[in-house]
C-alpha cells in the first residue's frame, strides 16, 4: 500500500469515527433534552386538569381540550387524566 493510499483510509477512518462520536453525543444531549422536555410538559398537563375539573369541564370537554393545547393523542390524553383521577379518589 503506497503511502498516498495509507493516509487516505487514516483520514477516512478518523472522520468517520468523529462522525459516530458526534453522533453519540448529538443523540445523548438529544434524549436529555427530550426528557427534561416531557417531564415539563407532563407537569404542565398534571396541573391543568385539576384546573379543567374546578371549571366544571366534563370529561369528554378536557380531554378535547388537553388534545388541542398540548398535541397529544387522544389515548396520552386519557392516560393523564386517569392519573389526576387516581389521585383525587
């Protein structure tokens, strides 16, 4: 292998494993900020439906409203409100 060719692959090698490594840390900042994220917005859920509840919001009425401020599903929606209700009896 000539010399030339030797450093090449070196060079090649070297970017690639930067590469991952970048990658790697991309994905772990990521994952942290994507927890702290929906930890936060989880909080922000949790306290707004006690809040529904006091304004005599019916069941159906909170979770249409959960869907639309928060963008989640339907099925996450039921999930935070059967939590609170949980708490409540």
């Amino acid at each position: 292998m000539e010399a030339k060719e030797w450093v090449a692959r070196e060079v090649a090698r070297v970017r690639t494993d930067s590469l991952a490594e970048g990658r790697e840390e991309g994905r772990e900042e990521g994952l942290s900020i994507g927890c702290r994220d929906g930890m936060t917005l989880a909080l922000a859920i949790l306290s707004d439906i006690p809040k529904l509840i006091a304004a005599n919001k019916g069941h159906e009425e909170i979770i249409t409203t959960l869907v639309a401020k928060y963008n989640i599903d339907q099925a996450q929606a039921e999930s935070y409100y059967e939590q609170v209700m949980a708490l409540r009896a």
